[in-house]
C-alpha cells in the first residue's frame, strides 16, 4: 500500500467520523447513500496535488478530501430530487426511498456538514485563500445552466463545455488547489494544479457523456433514462444535430425516438468527435504535469489520476 | 437615522451587491424572490450584538449579516420546495412560478453565496472559531427533526422545542455570536449573547405558530394551508392533543377538522400558554442583556430586537 492509498483510507474514515456521529435521523439517510458510493477520484486528486517533496503528505489534506467528497455527495442528493431519478449506480436513490422532502435536507445537511469539516484545518491561517463556498458557488451555476438549457436542443458547444465546466470540473479543480495548497509546492506553481484539475474534471464529463452512445459500454449500469431522454444536451448528440438539420428539426418536434438518435450520433461521429475533445484536455492536463517540478511518485500518482479519468 | 438604522442600509447593499453580481440567470430567480423579503430582523440582531463600547460598529458586521440574510433566503427556498408551498407572505413562490429544479438549485447557490461572503471579512484571523456552516447544519437538523415528525400528533413538547431551536432559533444565535465576534466586547460576555440570540429565535417562533390560532390576526396573510393542514404539529395544537385526548384520537383517524382544531385549542388554552412559554424566554433574555456590561445604546437596540420578537 503506498501513502495515497493509506491516505485515502484515512480519507474514507473520516467521511465515516462525519457520518456516525451525525444523529441518527440523518445516518440512516446517509448511510444507505454511501451504498452507491464512488470510486473516491476526487480525494484521489487532492491526495495527489498535497504530496511534499520528501514524500510526506499533510492531515490536512484528509480533511479537505473528506470535505469535497460529502459536497459531491451533497450534489448528487440534490441531483436525484430534481432528476426525479429512481435509481443510481444500480442503487435505489434517496429520493426515492425517503422522499424528496427527505432528501433536499438531507442534501443541505450533507452540505453544511462538508464546510464545516472544511473549517476543521490544523493549518487553518494558511488556506484563507481557499473558499470551498466558492467553489459550490460555481457548481450550483453549472447545474442551474444544465437545467435552464434542459431540452434546448440548439446548445453551443462552448455552452456546453460551460456547463461541464461549473457541474463538474469546478470540482476536480477545488481538489487540485486544496490539496497543493496543504503542500510545500511554490506558489508559482499552484496555477498549474487548477490547470490540471479543471482538464480532468473536463475529461471525467465528456467521457460520461459519450457513455449514453457508447455500444460497447455495459448496459447493466446504465440509468433508466439517458440524457437525451431526459432533455440533457451533450457534446455528441450537438454534433449529431449539427450535421443532420433533419435530426434537430425532428427533436425539437419531440418526433426524434432514442434509436434514430443513436443512429445520427454515430454517423455523424459525435462519439469520436467527442473523444477527441477529451484527448485535448488529457495533451493540456499531461504537459502541465510533465513540466511541474515535484519527485517523481508525486507525478505518477498525477499522471495516474489523469489516466483514471481517461479511462486509459 | 441612528447608527444601526443607517448599518442595516449597508447589509441590504451588500445583499443587493452579492445578487447583482450574481449571472443573469440566477438573478432574475433571486429578485423575484426578495420580494417577499422580511424585516431584516437577524440582520438587526447581528449589528445589536456588533457595538462597540465608543458606538462604532465594525464593517465585518455588515458581512456576517448579509451572509446571515442570505442563508435566511437560501433556507426560505428550500422550505417552499418541501412545503409545495404557492405562495409566502402572499408572494407566489420560486418553486410554483419556475419549478421545483430552478427553486432547489437557486436554494444551493443562495446557501454557497452565502458561506462564501462569511469568508470575506476583514478580520477572518479572529472568527476562526465562528462556523456559521455548523449551525447550518443544526438548521438542517431541524428541518429534518420538523419533516420526520409530520403527522406525529403524539410530539412531546422538549421535541416541539428542539425543533424550533433548530430550524429558527439557531440562526439568530448565529446572528449574535457573529455580531458580538466583530466588537470590542469581552470574551466571558459572548456566551450570554447566544442565550439572547437563542430565547429570541424561540420567542420569534412560538409567536410565529400562534399566529396560525389567533383569532385577531390579519387572515389575508395567512398561507392558504395552515400548519395544522401540512401535519406540522405547533404548542398549541399539542397543548389541545393533551387536554383532549378525543382530539388527539380523532386527528389520528384524520377526522378532525380544521375547525373543530381551532374550538380544542380555544377550550385548552393552548394559544395563552404558548405566548406564556414565550414569556418565561423573555424573562431570560432581558435578564441576560439587564446583566451585561455595555452602552446603553447597545443595551436599548438589544432590547427594541427581543420586543419586537415578544411583538411589543
């Protein structure tokens, strides 16, 4: 086990210092959330970008991981009451279940409990540059502008890459920057972290966007409804309609069946277009990698994180 | 205009700023819903508690109370997604006029901006043991302790109390600790302020839950439903549920009518009793400020606060 993943294990409990002692009302909520829990990327990433030069890694960083994990948590609570999901990751949602009364507190209380873990620092003076709220700021934008275009099947593509941008990418980004902010890295080079943080984050989206169209891909995981169906505009499907005025003029006479969009997305090549959209955050992400100056464990976990995201 | 008249102008331009600097698709969801703002009644704690012994206030008052404010909106929202409530204070609501995913996401934002403005004082060296992400939390609670015991005809007065310290009288504990954390004020006085902010919240509320028995009251203001309409169980009612355990039996088999309620609470004097409860708060509160070392200034402005909760 090396120290990011004996990390992540300090990561994980301390989710789990939040969650068992929260009253009981709130645990039985939460806990049958962290059923569907995740794959931990986003502390993966802030574990990354703390890693000092002799290899050590500062508590702190446990804190800010463990914080931007319940605020995804939080997100994708409150994602499940306004999708009106039923199920997610093969999981029966909170919303579902409970409720949505239920779960839109639960969502907040999940939100209020990641800022206040985040205020929770040893090196608390050193971070007052870094806002958490901020960054939840920019996340409820992105998902308020995903819903706003929700059906607007005539979406830019650099509106859509600013909505990615806000619902997930802010993200990876607050990770990068917690994370190096807890390290001995110079200044100078901090920039770099958001650089990166922001084309994983970037990748991470496009890559689970291209799932809806993607035959090879499981079907087993795959929500109930995609994102077309559920009027969510994503980069392949606008390269569809782009190249086939027939295939927008048809969707917005909601006469567009989910098979001849399937069928339009593949010949107009949205999924590889798409792809390769990803391919140039991964060419950014590497450079800025390759040309930090930190020891080498440091950029392989780095470089490691990128390739997670790039399913490589 | 004394000194904390011409102070509440500055939070409501710093609520203003932190809305008008917001993109237009947030903005427009948010003026509506200022509309039906209240009367700054937490701001006022905030600046009560904020005086300094030569009068003067600090600027980060300003800022603890318009982050105070915002949270304030940001719970109002979320409450009018769980209430399916149309209208508040005669005002249609954000969640019937633009749908319940804009109202909880715009709820989100409001609840991030307003965190990210409590970062942004002057001092923050010296409230690094102020969270106001905490008593979000305890406000959550709350509203979660108030929707699990919807239709629980059978609460104990000690949880009535506790759901009302969390999901009201929490914040303008906030607003006083908050204040007082920006004055010249001695530590060993900060913890009566939480007293006064606490008996103040519960005052506010159990006047506030009166309101829906009280025969004097305006009816034009009145929600259309009535708590007792929504499952949520008041002093009063529980006072009645007591006094008449047919009432309690009835209300069980959903038998009871809106009227009949009102006749039970009139015969077990269940309105005099809560005004009573609120009261012996009163007597608490003034007790506190009574005893504090302060101007009297201070001391007068800590006073108009807790009448106009007592609606003096």
């Amino acid at each position: 086990m090396n120290i990011f993943e004996e990390y992540l294990e300090y990561v994980k409990r301390e989710v789990g210092v939040t969650i068992s002692t929260s009253p009981l009302i709130v645990r039985k909520y939460i806990e049958h959330l962290l059923k569907s829990e995740g794959k931990y990327i986003r502390a993966a990433a802030v574990l990354a970008a703390a890693q000092n030069k002799d290899g050590s890694i500062h508590h702190d960083a446990v804190i800010f991981a463990a914080s931007i994990e319940l605020l995804h948590l939080a997100t994708l609570v409150h994602d499940d009451v306004m999708d009106d999901a039923d199920t997610r990751r093969g999981v029966t949602t909170l919303h579902k279940k409970y409720g949505r009364k239920t779960a839109v507190i639960c969502g907040d209380y999940l939100m209020a409990a990641s800022m206040s873990l985040a205020n929770k620092t040893e090196k608390k003076e050193t971070y007052l540059g870094y806002s958490l709220p901020t960054y939840m700021e920019a996340i409820a934008l992105g998902e308020l502008n995903q819903h706003i275009n929700n059906g607007n099947y005539k979406l830019k593509v650099k509106d859509y890459l600013s909505i990615i941008d806000g619902k997930t990418a802010k993200l990876f980004e607050a990770a990068m920057y917690s994370g190096v902010a807890t390290s001995d890295d110079v200044r100078e080079q901090q920039e770099s972290y958001q650089t990166i943080g922001h084309a994983i984050g970037m990748i991470f989206q496009l890559l689970d966007d291209v799932m809806d169209f993607d035959d090879n891909e499981s079907v087993a995981k795959k929500p109930v409804q995609s994102d077309f169906e559920q009027g969510v505009i994503t980069l392949p499907l606008i390269h569809a309609f782009s190249t086939y005025p027939e295939a927008l003029q048809k969707a917005e006479q909601h006469e567009l069946t989910r098979k001849e969009v399937n069928q339009y997305v593949r010949n107009s090549k949205g999924v590889a277009i798409t792809i390769a959209k990803a391919e140039t955050y991964y060419a950014t992400a590497k450079t800025a990698i390759e040309n930090l100056d930190i020891i080498d464990t440091k950029r392989e976990e780095l470089m490691r994180i990128l390739n997670l995201a790039m399913r490589k």
